[in-house]
C-alpha cells in the first residue's frame, strides 16, 4: 500500500492523473476490454448503492413510482422530435443483425449477413422517445394525469475521450419521465426535481452546487428549459451534475399524445424528465479528495469506522480482537457501517494507508496499553487528525463525529466555492481569471448564441447556467460591449 500511496500522482501537479490515479488504486473501477467502457467494483459500486438508495427514497417521497423500458429503441423513434434527434445523432450506437455465424473461411465468428434487422435500433442515450410512445396506450383523460415515472437503468453514448465515471460510453443513470396535465404542473415538477438533486448533492455528498438554467444553446435536446446543479472541483472546473428538463409538449406531439382534458376537449400532454448519473462518484472524488486518498462524507461511505488491532504475538492479537468485536457491535447499534481488519499477514501501517486511500471516515486503533487504560486511538480522514479517547461512551461520540465530518467535509467545500466566484467587467479581467484562479466567473453576456459560441472557441469557458438568484443588473456584455441586463456564470468544465 505504500508504493500504492507513493505512485499516486500528485493533485496539484497533475490533477488529471491524480484523479485517474485514485480511481484505480481506491478500488473504485478500472477499464474494462470494452473501448470506452469501465468496470465499477465492489467498492465503487458500494458508493453507488448508497446514492441509488437516497435518491430512490427522495423521489418515491414525491410521489414517483419506479419502472423499466426496453434497452433498444427503434430508429425511426428519433425521426419523431427533430431537435432531439440532432442533440443525440453522434453519440448513438446502432444495432443492424441480430445473428452471428462460424465464418466459412474458419476465421471465427462473423455477422449473419442475412440476418439484417428491417429497423436498425439504437441502443438508448436517453428514455424519451421510447417512454413516450409508450405513454400515448397510458393516457386517455385528464384521470390519468399525472404520470409520475422514474427508470434506473443503463445507457450508452458513444464517447470518443472517456474518463472514469465522468465519461464513459457506458454508464449507469436514473432518469425520471412524468406527464402532466397543465404547464404550472410540468414547471412546477421540473423545479421540484432539481431541488431534490440540490439537497442531495450538498446534505449527502458534501457537494455546494449552484441551481440555475442553462442558455438555450446548452438546453437538453429537445426540451423548453433545462436547469442544472453545477459543482466545482479542486482544479477550478465546474461539472454539470444534475439536470431537470421542462420539456412542454414538444414529445407528446411528436408522439401524439393527446388526453380529453377537464373540458371535454383534446389537449396535449405536458412533460419533463430529469436524471443524474454515476458522474456523481467523479463529483464525489474530486470534490473532497487530496494526495492520501479519498476523502467521503459519511452518509455515502461504504464503511463508516474501520478497527485495527495493534499487537505482537497471538495473546495480545486475540485481546485487541476480542475488544474491537464488542466495540464494533456497539457501533452497529448505532446504525454505523463497521470493519474489523484482522488480517495476520499485514502491518497496522500498511492498512493505516490502506483505509486512507479508501476514504473510510473514521479509523480506530487498539493496543495493548489501550486495553490496560480503556483507551483507543481514534483517527478522522477529512483532517488527518488522531487523537487518544476513552473506550467508554465511544459509540456515542462517533455517532456525533460523522454529522461534524459530514459538516466540516461540506463547509470545506463550500469554502472553497465560494472564493471562487469572481466578478468581472472586462475581457481581459475574464480571461486572466479563467487562466490565474479558476472556477466560476460571474460576467455580462449579450444573450446571443454567436457570442456564447465566440467565447467559448476563444477561452474554452462555456455559461454554466443563469443563476435562479442572480438579480437583473445593466451592464456590457465582457466580449461584445453590447448591453446585458444581468450576470451568467462561466467556467471551465468536464
């Protein structure tokens, strides 16, 4: 585990392989024989878990019910909504056969060439077009109405630069696909959805995020109105991390979904969707993570307190174990996640930067001279901290610890953020920030495309979102000169 610590990259000089780095040697994922795809392991996956479960509780406590639709999509779907079409025509991967056969030349297996599929489908990128040609034999009457729907599933875009979690052809999502009667009903659930990816994001990941819409050049293919939660990294570069979707009526025409509403006349539905991914165990890491390792808030922590004995011979190995099993029973009790590393045949320093690397929040160290006093060396993750406690009422004072970590690992965070938030008047301002300091650059913008478009060829910065809270404000837009009656946030992204 030391050459493990010692060839991990550092984050301040190469934060990219500091990030690919952790990825692997945490035990999070690795690539897999697929281009593109990635292979999430237990650990990784365990982390996953834990966000499946806060999420799936959040949105059944606002009514969605969870279901499943088919993975491939036929291709004339996507003829149906024009914009949704193009948003997603690069990245799609088709299916044309259906079969395979022995090559008869003996080179292996090939493609049945008769065995041509009279409709090619695409694998899905997105649960649109499919879900909403479904709900047309759902909806008859405004009775019907709303439809509250949320999927778990797979989907693929076919990325030609993928980075563990963040980008990958292959990743896991949660998409919810709701159909309302009225307008009100549709915004109001598209706000809704995108509360509920904030509170997650900052009350269980640790993560401040900034809710606002984006420009009508970054909306999601298809839709009226996106909003988004974005979040910055340690490097200074915002990551999109959730998105809500106002979608009016675009796919219920384009499907002809059409209900007999409180009137008695024919109306079209009104829709949203809105779905975060696995994107957020990159968020995760890189939000919170330094050159020891992982750092992980404990309410997504795979393990919460792991207990290492210190010993030497068998007599006192069998103390320290026999005392951290009636500990670690105390601590589950409490509801905590607890392993007890008894391992013979490696050193308690070895596994020291093991559960550092690993993130575990809490660590706890059991000696002879702690058995005799009816102490135990307890160390924090988020500050590399220890110190010695006693044994009695530890259980109690760990329980308290993980909603201070929690804290402290948000507060940090949200430091962080927050002296990154710069305003600017000028181009040059603009462009020394993005350069110098990073992060989140409050500026004016024209409003037009062609000018959103001209400075993101000419920095790579691109309008994260129209913050919700950003006031109406004369001034000049920083590239053009023109007017601009408020400020956007720009940044560099993932």
């Amino acid at each position: 585990m030391a050459k493990e610590l010692k060839d991990l990259a550092n984050r301040e000089e190469n934060y990219s392989a500091w990030y690919n780095d952790l990825v692997v040697k945490a035990g999070l994922a690795e690539y897999s024989a697929v281009r593109g795809c990635m292979v999430i392991k237990p650990y990784g996956y365990a982390i996953w878990e834990n966000m499946h479960a806060a999420l799936d509780a959040m949105f059944k406590e606002t009514g969605h019910e969870n279901a499943y639709f088919p993975l491939f999509i036929p291709k004339s779907f996507f003829s149906k909504e024009a914009s949704h079409v193009e948003g997603f025509a690069k990245e799609c991967a088709v299916v044309t056969h259906y079969r395979l056969m022995n090559d008869p030349d003996g080179n292996g297996v090939v493609v049945d060439p008769d065995a041509k599929l009279e409709e090619e489908l695409i694998v899905r990128p997105t649960s649109e077009t499919i879900i909403w040609n479904t709900y047309k034999g759902w909806i008859q009457s405004y009775r019907d109405l709303p439809i509250l729907v949320n999927q778990w599933a797979n989907v693929v875009r076919w990325e030609m630069r993928t980075r563990l979690f963040l980008r990958t052809a292959e990743f896991l999502w949660q998409e919810g696909h709701t159909a309302h009667e009225t307008r009100e009903e549709a915004l109001e659930e598209t706000a809704r959805m995108i509360g509920v990816y904030r509170k997650f994001a900052e009350q269980w990941m640790g993560v401040p995020v900034i809710v606002g819409h984006k420009t009508e050049n970054e909306r999601f293919a298809g839709a009226e109105d996106t909003m988004t939660i974005e979040a910055l990294m340690q490097d200074g570069k915002a990551l999109q991390s959730g998105t809500s979707h106002f979608l009016g009526q675009n796919f219920a025409k384009a499907f002809d979904v059409q209900f007999t509403n409180r009137e008695n006349a024919l109306d079209y539905v009104w829709a949203t969707s809105w779905g975060v991914s696995t994107r957020l165990i990159g968020a995760l890491i890189m939000a919170h993570s330094d050159n020891n390792g992982l750092v992980l808030p404990p309410k997504l922590a795979p393990i919460h307190v792991v207990l290492i004995p210190i010993y030497k011979g068998e007599e006192e190995y069998a103390a320290a174990v026999a005392r951290l099993g009636e500990i670690a029973a105390e601590l589950r009790a409490r509801g905590l996640k607890v392993k007890i590393d008894d391992r013979d045949n490696v050193r308690s320093g070895f596994k020291f930067a093991e559960y550092e690397l690993k993130g575990v929040p809490v660590r706890l160290a059991l000696g002879p001279r702690d058995l005799a006093a009816g102490t135990i060396e307890l160390a924090r993750r988020d500050t590399l901290t220890k110190e010695t406690v006693p044994q009695q009422g530890l259980a109690s004072r760990i329980a308290d610890l993980m909603d201070e970590i929690q804290n402290s690992i948000f507060d940090k965070a949200l430091k962080y953020r927050d002296e990154h938030i710069t305003k600017v008047d000028t181009w040059d301002e603009f462009v020394k920030v993005l350069d110098e300091k990073g992060g989140f650059v409050s500026a004016h913008w024209d409003g037009t495309v062609a000018t959103e478009v001209a400075i993101k060829e000419a920095t790579k910065a691109t309008i994260r979102c129209i913050p919700l809270d950003a006031e109406d404000e004369e001034g000049k837009c920083v590239f053009t000169g023109n007017p601009s009656h408020r400020r956007v946030l720009f940044a560099r992204s993932y």
